[in-house]
C-alpha cells in the first residue's frame, strides 16, 4: 500500500534496490520500522540484537559523521519509555501526527540516501538498473533516466562502466539519442581509446543515428592530438561523403594540428579547400596561422595575416595580441614585441599573466635579466600576480647568467608569498649551485625543501651530484647514488654520465669503464657524452690509441656525434703531428654541418702552416673567419 501511495518513481527505486543484495539489510530495515508503528509493539529499553547494534537502527555510508542515520522508534513513540514526558493523553491525533513527521523524514533520509548511492555506488546501482532490466524482457520502460545516467558516467571519467550500460541497453533494443553518443565519443577520446572511438561512430550508423558535425569534430581532435593526423584528414573527408560539412570548428582543429608539425602550406591549401572566403574570416582561424607562420619563422607572412584581420572586419581580442607578441618573442624582435604591448593598451585591453610570462620567457632568452625582473615587478604593480611559471622563468635565467644569490632571493620570495615552488624551480636553483662547485649552498636548498615537504627526485640528486663533482668530491658523489637507490630512485643516463665524467677527469678509466657497463646492465643506452667523456679521460692519460679505437667505433655505430669528440681528437691529432688523420676527421666534421670551437681551428691552422701545407690551412682559416663572423653577428 505504501509503495502504492508513493508513486511509480518510488517503485521503481525499491525494485533497483531489491536488485543488490547490498542493499537488502537497509531493507530489512525499513521493514522492521514500519513493523514497529503499525504494530505498536511495545519492547524493552535494553533490548538489543546480537550484533550490538540497537533495534530499528541504520547507517548509511552515504551520510557523515556529524549526521549519523540512527532511528530509535520506542523514542518516538511511547511516552512510558526513557524519556516519557509527551503529555499527550493518548491522543490518537497527536500519534498521527509524530507519525507523519517520521513518514516525511524518511522519505527524505531515502532520498538522501539515493544521492548518495549515485555517487559512491555507481557501479552497484548500474547492476541493479541492469537486474531490473532482464526482469522486465520486453516490457516498455523509460530510458531517459537511463540515458542520463550514461551521461553523468561520463562526465565522472568512468567510461567503462558507461559503455557496459550502452551495451545492456542496446541488447534491449534500446537506442540512446545523439546527445548520449556524443558524451560517449567524448569520454573514450580524452581516455585515448580511438579504436572504440571508431567503432562506436560506425555502430551509430548502422542503427540509424546519424553522427553530426560535434561527433566527427571531437573523433577529428582526437587523432590530432594523437598525432594521427593523416586519419583526421580521412575521417574529414567521410564526414562530407555523410552530407555533414566540415564547418570552421573542424577547419580549426586540422590547421592547429598542421601547424603543430610545422606544415604551415598544407594548412593554408586547406583552408582554402574547406572554407569560403567569408568563412574563412575567423578570429581563431587567423590567429592559429600567425603563430604557425612564427613558428616557422615567416614573419613577413603573420604580419600580412594580422593586417588582413583588419580588413576583414575581424574584432581583434587579447589572445590575438598575447600570439603576436608571443610570436615575435620567439624570434626575438623585443621591440616589436613591446610596440603591439603599447598598441594591446590603445585598443584597451589591459595586458595578463600570459602577457607578462610571455615578455619575461623572450627577455630571459635574449639574456636581458635585469628587463626581466623589471617585468616581474611591474606585473605585480600591476596586480597581475605571478605564477610558478613567471619564477620559474626568472629564476632559470638567473642561474644560467650565473646569478645565484639573486636566484635565490626571488625562491625565498615565493616562500613570503606562501606559494611553495614546484620541485623543477628547487633543482634548478640547486643546479646553478653545483654549476659552480657550491656544495654547501646546493645542500642548503635541499634541506629547505625536504623541510616544506617536496621530495628529492632524480633531477634533484643529478644537481647534487654535478655540485660534489664540480667540488672535486668524486666518494661523496658516489654515496648520492647509493642514497638514490636506498630511496628507490634509479639513476638514469645523466646520472652516469656525471659519475663517469668524475671518473675519467681523476684518472679512473677502469673505474669509467666499470660505470659505463652498469649502464648497459641496468638497461641504459651510452649517448655520446658517454664516449667523449671516455675519449677525453684516455687522452687524460696518454692512452692516444684507445682513444682513437674508441672514436672509430662509436662513428661506425651510428650513433649521433656533435662536433665535441671531433674538437678533442683533432686538438690530440695537431699535437702528435698525425695532421692527415687530422685533416680527414676534421672533413667528416664539416661534411655533417658541424661547427667546433675556435680553438680547434686555430690549432689546425698553425699545424697545416707549420707544416707547409698553405692550401689546407686556407680553407680552415676560411671557416674559422666565418665562424668568429657568425659568432659577432649572434652577440651584436
């Protein structure tokens, strides 16, 4: 009768309850209270059941401490009990009355149950909707409750269980709206799986739901992401076959993506291909393409993009000017830069942490530090507060440039500004220690930041271990790596190339050799910092020979050299008068673009004119002219 009077919705509720046998002691719960009114049974005070719990009594796990579900009947009703003191006379309406206050309480005690079930108990529930179903057959129901559910699994992450919904539902002919399959498509392409992702958009089609633009679009983003561009592009060119034609959301996505792997042309060609000139007038469209022409370093091409924003009408917003200046921090034109600052503050729109993050990232690369810090102080005089991006930014340039103690300052700024640094700005202060051989200040910074909580990390224990081996402390480096393994730390490539760097610069060879096939036991590749810093210890030593073995075999490996090994062997070579094997790897250097240091060239070049051989020492004095010239020009 009660569930009668309480509706469908109610019934409903009890038979999804009924569906989960976690639920059937709540049950016998509830039965036993409505037992207990209608009945009017009257039981003792110190009854308890055996469990120890009192009579008619639940606990939700849905509710908190500060408000536990307890229900004691004989409280309620029998003035004759603990604390009888109702005053009532056994009036009938008087009981009726508590009755309907208890009625009304527990009704919203189960709804504040079911909201509780719906977020702790997903899965539990989705079983119960599941349980409910096979018992129905083919009965009609009601799925919108259904689809919605499928909905919020997927906005909560729990894409699994979202699916296996679908998948009972669609056994029973149940076919959810497009709405439904676009929250479904959305939720496996953030998890990444675009195989599922796939085949959902091909069961929507044969089941007669045709895919609109937002479902082939957030599929099309997804493999852009995934960097499966050339799928995007099909997956366009089916959604036009569908009669669905690509609108400028779609135009966008591709652009960036193209962009993105630096083919600027095709993105253009596309641009054209897709959209009509008037479509084609988007501010975000735009805007992707001037900072693709930035990166590409055509900054004749952006400017003509920006200026024909202009002309088409198009309202320029703060975005657009936070690209352009970015854009021409990255080729470093500062001046420019600052001149759309000042025409951002014309058009009125006040410039915003991006703004400002983006002048100190292109001031810190040109090595203008000090405009830097003055950028960091104006944003705050701005009330523009900086971000663990803005230190960073000026922290990192200032322990490039050498300035520790002023690096310093700025983390102990972050610290009066209650923002505790990431581990990243830590290590790069303790390297810029260890860069100078400051032992004692890098394990500072380190006891700091253990102190407030934040955990060494590899990189960490890298910087520490840089600091010892530039303090000429080669044991102690070598207990940071035993420390690094007794806090599960593993040393990676960096780590030994340190260690063995240390090795080779004291005169350990055996030792280096020792390091480097631990290397190669724990599963690590040698670089080439790996091998020069061996070739360079075996020069060390005189052991000319080895050396040049070494170097011969690293070249027939393959593996990637830069001009370092070739500036150290043709340095040896000059001085053991070997100068046509000098000559011939000083031509493997300049045949693979290579570009060594001054002192290699004029090594070279007083040994081929020492020896007579003005030809050879012309051109190299060629390219040691070009060389300074091309330096001048980068420092000028």
């Amino acid at each position: 009768m009660l569930s009668i009077a309480a509706g469908e919705e109610f019934q409903h509720f009890i038979r999804i309850l009924c569906s989960d046998l976690h639920t059937l002691p709540f049950i016998r719960g509830i039965g036993d209270f409505f037992s207990g009114i209608f009945s009017q049974i009257s039981q003792p005070d110190d009854y308890q059941r055996s469990d120890g719990q009192l009579p008619l009594m639940v606990k939700s796990p849905g509710l908190t401490v500060e408000e536990p579900y307890c229900i004691n009947v004989q409280d309620w009703f029998f003035k004759q009990g603990r604390q009888g003191n109702y005053n009532d006379n056994n009036d009938p309406r008087a009981v009726f009355n508590v009755l309907d206050t208890v009625l009304v309480d527990t009704m919203e005690r189960l709804k504040k149950l079911r909201e509780s079930m719906a977020i702790v108990g997903r899965c539990s529930l989705y079983k119960g909707v599941a349980s409910v179903m096979s018992l129905e057959g083919t009965s009609e129901l009601d799925f919108d409750s259904d689809y919605a559910l499928i909905r919020e699994l997927c906005a909560e992450g729990k894409i699994g269980v979202a699916m296996q919904l679908h998948s009972e539902l669609f056994r029973k002919k149940a076919i959810p709206d497009i709405h439904t399959y676009n929250f479904l498509m959305n939720g496996l392409c953030k998890m990444g799986d675009l195989s599922t992702a796939t085949w959902l958009l091909e069961l929507m089609s044969d089941v007669g739901m045709s895919p609109n633009a937002v479902t082939y679009n957030t599929l099309v983003d997804a493999y852009s992401r995934w960097d499966s561009v050339d799928n995007a592009l099909n997956l366009v060119s089916s959604m036009a076959q569908s009669g669905i034609r690509p609108n400028i959301v779609t135009c966008n996505i591709l652009i960036l993506a193209l962009c993105n792997r630096g083919l600027l042309d095709n993105a253009k060609k596309l641009l054209a291909d897709i959209l009509e000139e008037h479509e084609a007038s988007n501010l975000i469209t735009s805007t992707i393409l001037i900072d693709g022409c930035f990166r590409k370093g055509d900054i004749n091409q952006a400017l003509e993009l920006w200026n024909g924003m202009s002309g088409k009408g198009i309202r320029i917003d703060r975005i657009a000017y936070n690209v352009i200046i970015n854009g021409f921090c990255l080729v470093q034109d500062l001046k420019l830069a600052y001149r759309y600052v000042c025409e951002m503050h014309k058009k009125g729109f006040i410039p915003d942490l991006v703004t400002y993050n983006t002048l100190i990232s292109g001031l810190s690369k040109k090595g203008k530090m000090d405009e830097a810090c003055d950028i960091h102080r104006r944003m705050l005089l701005a009330g523009v507060l900086p971000d663990q991006i803005s230190y960073k930014l000026v922290i990192q340039g200032l322990c490039l440039q050498g300035h520790i103690l002023q690096a310093s300052e700025f983390l102990q700024k972050m610290l009066r500004d209650s923002m505790l640094p990431e581990p990243l700005i830590w290590n790069v202060v303790i390297n810029g220690y260890g860069r100078f051989g400051d032992v004692t200040g890098a394990y500072s910074v380190r006891d700091m930041m253990v102190a407030l909580g934040v955990e060494p990390n590899v990189f960490t224990y890298n910087a520490l271990i840089n600091a010892q081996v530039k303090g000429g402390n080669i044991v102690y480096a070598l207990l940071l790596k035993q420390e690094m393994l007794a806090r599960g730390l593993f040393p990676d490539v960096v780590t030994y190339n340190l260690l063995i760097a240390a090795a080779c610069n004291s005169g350990y060879i055996y030792f280096a050799h020792q390091l480097l096939h631990e290397m190669l036991k724990r599963g690590y590749q040698p670089d080439i910092i790996s091998y020069t810093e061996l070739i360079k210890g075996l020069c060390l030593k005189r052991k000319f020979q080895e050396a040049e073995e070494l170097f011969s075999k690293v070249q027939k490996s393959g593996l990637p050299v830069d001009h370092v090994p070739f500036h150290i062997l043709i340095k040896l070579l000059c001085r053991r008068g070997k100068l046509a094997e000098a000559v011939e790897n000083y031509e493997k250097m300049t045949m693979k673009g290579l570009v060594s240091r001054y002192s290699m060239y004029n090594s070279l070049f007083k040994a081929l004119w020492g020896k007579g051989y003005y030809k050879e020492a012309s051109r190299v004095y060629e390219h040691m002219s070009s060389f300074m010239l091309h330096r001048c020009e980068e420092e000028g």
